[in-house]
C-alpha cells in the first residue's frame, strides 16, 4: 500500500518519546530499517529491542541535535534515504517570561537542529547520488498564532520556511523536503496541559472535538516518504482535527 518504503533507511530524531516512538515503529512495521535518535538512549535502547522482537530492525543512536558538533559526530560516515526531523521541546509561558536559556534552547533543537540534522543528512544523500526525503515536524503554532508560545510559534513557523527552501534548492539532487504541521496530539510534551481544565477547553474547540493521537499522523507521514508523495516537495501537510 505505501510503495517504495520496504528496505528503505529512515532516521527519526526525537525517537525516545511520543511521536518520534511512534513514527519508528510505525516505519520499522513498513519494512524500513530504521535509526532511533535520541539524548536518552536507554529509552531508546528499548524501544529498537521492541521493534526487532516484532520482527523490524532498528538500532538506537545518541544525538543531542540543539549541538552541532553532536550532528556531525553522530551522522558523518552515515547516509538515509529518509529523515524525520522530529525532535523538538517546547515551553508554555508569557513573552515575558522567556529567558534567554529558554528562547535558545527552543530554537537551538526545533529550527537550528533540524537545520544541522537536514544538512549533514542531505550531503549523504548528495555524495551517494540517491537522492532522499526529508519530513520536518513543524505545528499549526507555526501557521496560527496562539499565546504563551511565542518561541515555540517562532521555531516552527521558521522549520516550515525552512523546508520549502530546502526542497527548492535540493530538488535538483532528488530531495523531497516537507513539512508536517500536526495538530494537539496526545504525548509527553502536552499530557498535563490537556488533562487540565484549560487543556480540556481548548480540545472542545477543536472541530472534531478531540485530542489527537500520534496514529492520527500515520497517513500523512507515510504519504510523504513514501513513493505515493513523489511529486510533492517544499509542502506542508497538516493533520488538526479541524481549523480551530
Ligand atoms: P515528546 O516530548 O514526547 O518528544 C520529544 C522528543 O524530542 C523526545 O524523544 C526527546 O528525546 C527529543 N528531543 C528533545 N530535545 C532533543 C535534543 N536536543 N536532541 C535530540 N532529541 C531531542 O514530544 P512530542 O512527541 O509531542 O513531539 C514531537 C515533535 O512533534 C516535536 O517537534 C513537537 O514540537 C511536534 N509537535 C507535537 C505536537 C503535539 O501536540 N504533541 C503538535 C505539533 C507538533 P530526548 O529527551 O531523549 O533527547
């Protein structure tokens, strides 16, 4: 059903939580061998010993993307033909309250690590002449505006400008670059917010009237990397429940 993924190698940053576990196991169950990358590599250890007792392959790989150096280290010598940029952080609090420490360590991991993470993966792809495909988990924070999440808002707004122009300059190298804009979907990063009565009020506004699961994004991400999306590139696919 999704044709061109089986014996494939994907990356997925981000891997040890929420989406990016998802997303690995969801690739692994298509016959992708993939790359787990992550700072916890406990979690994400465990995780690869999951997907091969299912019968995948996997393997764990420690990355921090918020450091360069930690980027080159990690993915120099490496070459995938997909890449999911995943691995992101966030903070929920006024402007004003965003410290120096915070508003670098959001768009050090979602914009600049992503950035680093593209890059270094894209000189693979270019040096082995395979071409590849690169998905960028952006947010509807990125398109829409929404308050206390100014930094976050900002970082992604910036990974969605940052994929189009990834896709036009890599085109030429059979590089698909685009970004997926989820909705509220149900992990870590979010848990409390939305068992809390603000949370529950802002699912209300949703007009599917529901909080997102991760399996939500299964469509989506698949159509992306996978063949059937081999015409789309610079994009953005956005998966909400509805425009809020
Ligand atoms: P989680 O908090 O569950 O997962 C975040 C992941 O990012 C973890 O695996 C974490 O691993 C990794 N990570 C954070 N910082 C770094 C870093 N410096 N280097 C490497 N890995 C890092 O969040 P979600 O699964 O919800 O979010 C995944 C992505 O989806 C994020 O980019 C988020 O912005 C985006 N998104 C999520 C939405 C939602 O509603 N859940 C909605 C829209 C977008 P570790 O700590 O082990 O390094």
């Amino acid at each position: 059903m999704w044709p061109g993924l089986a014996g494939k190698t994907a990356l997925v940053t981000g891997a040890s939580s929420g989406l990016g576990a998802h997303f690995a196991r969801l690739l692994a169950g298509k016959g992708v061998k993939v790359t787990l990358a992550a700072r916890r590599l406990d979690r994400i250890s465990s995780i690869c010993e999951e997907i091969a007792g299912a019968g995948g392959l996997a393997e764990p790989l420690s990355l921090d993307v918020a450091d360069p150096g930690s980027v080159e280290t990690a993915l120099t010598s490496r070459s995938f033909d997909i890449v999911v940029n995943n691995a992101g952080t966030t903070l929920s609090a006024p402007a004003l309250e965003h410290g120096t420490q915070d508003i670098d360590r959001i768009l050090d991991t979602n914009l600049k690590g992503a950035f680093h993470v593209a890059r270094v993966a894209a000189e693979a792809m270019v040096a082995k002449g395979h071409g590849g495909v690169i998905v960028n988990v952006a947010s509807i924070l990125g398109t829409r505006v929404a308050g206390n999440v100014s930094a976050y808002a900002a970082s992604k707004a910036g990974l969605i400008q940052l994929s189009r122009a990834l896709a036009l300059e890599w085109a030429r190298h059979g590089i698909r670059v685009n970004a997926l804009c989820p909705g509220y979907i149900e992990t870590e990063l979010n848990r409390a917010f939305f068992a809390s009565e603000p949370g529950q009020a802002l699912i209300r506004r949703v007009p599917q009237r529901r909080l997102g699961q991760p399996s939500d994004l299964d469509g989506p991400l698949l159509l992306l990397v996978s063949d059937l999306g081999h015409f789309m590139t610079g994009t953005e696919i956005v998966a909400d429940g509805g425009h809020l």
